[in-house]
C-alpha cells in the first residue's frame, strides 16, 4: 500500500528525472490551520532535475503543478518548492 508521500514522489520522479528529489509531510506543523480542516497536507520539495535548466522560478514551480496537478486543492493544500538545475548545485 503506497502512501500519498510515494504517490507524489513516484509522480515528480517519473515526470522530471530528478538527481534529487526530497519530499517532507509538514503537516502536523500545520495542524488547526484552515488548510488542514480540509485535509490538504502541506508539503516541502527540494527537486533538482535537467529539465529546469535554462528556466526561471516562477516556470519551474508551474512545471511542478502541472505535474500535480489532479492533487492540489483537494490531497495537496501548501507545497513549497525548490527547484534547481543540476548546473546550480555547488
């Protein structure tokens, strides 16, 4: 039984091939906030793929939710997202 935690990293890994891709349920941070009533978790990425090369933040973090698309609003309430190109990393 996959959790939602691996469907969202089955579903970043398959579309952008990261290097890395580091995901943490930061939910119980979160809890009594209005986001959390409606049973959304709050999430944190730090994804490095290729694919971000050459773009800006705001094209990266669109390209994210696309990916994710059919989960935000309702299994995804907060994502706060690090997006690199292999070519930022030091």
């Amino acid at each position: 039984m996959t959790t939602q935690l691996d469907d969202i990293r089955a579903k970043l890994i398959a579309t952008f091939s990261p290097t890395e891709c580091l995901l943490e349920d930061e939910s119980a941070a979160h809890a009594g906030h209005a986001g959390a009533a409606s049973g959304g978790s709050h999430y944190r990425l730090r994804l490095i793929s290729a694919v971000f090369e050459g773009k800006n933040r705001l094209n990266r973090h669109r390209l994210v939710y696309d990916c994710l698309d059919d989960m935000m609003q309702q299994k995804i309430h907060a994502l706060a997202i690090t997006a690199l190109a292999p070519s930022e990393i030091k």
